[in-house]
C-alpha cells in the first residue's frame, strides 16, 4: 500500500539517542501498516547516524496519543 495523506499513519517513527529520561527523541518518519496485515511501508525524512529507530502510536493533533 502506498502511503498518501488520506490514510494515517499507524506509526510515528523516532530517532532515539540516550536512555531513559535522558533520551532525545526526534520525529523523522512514519509508517503505514499494509493491507494484509502482514507488514509495515516506512517513510523517513532522514537516516540516524548513531541511536535506535522506536515505532510508535502517532499523536493527535492535539498532542496526546490515542
């Protein structure tokens, strides 16, 4: 499935340098679940060079997750 601004994303994709409270998380993508359920397209802005990729719920507009 190819990802379009009519269908959310299932997932935000984050950036993450450092542990714990002490964590920098960084917004760089998003993934879209396929239609099969059997798989994920993953759209990033940019590439992390150091740090782990976490996927997670996207946030409403208004700031909280659902």
């Amino acid at each position: 499935m190819k990802p379009t601004q009519k269908n959310r994303p299932s997932f935000a994709v984050y950036a993450v340098e450092g542990e714990g409270d002490t964590a920098f998380w960084t917004k760089i993508g998003a993934a879209w679940s396929h239609e099969d359920g059997k798989g994920y397209s993953v759209t990033l802005s940019c590439l992390p060079v150091n740090g782990r990729l976490v996927l997670r719920d996207p946030k409403t507009a208004d700031g909280d997750r659902e």
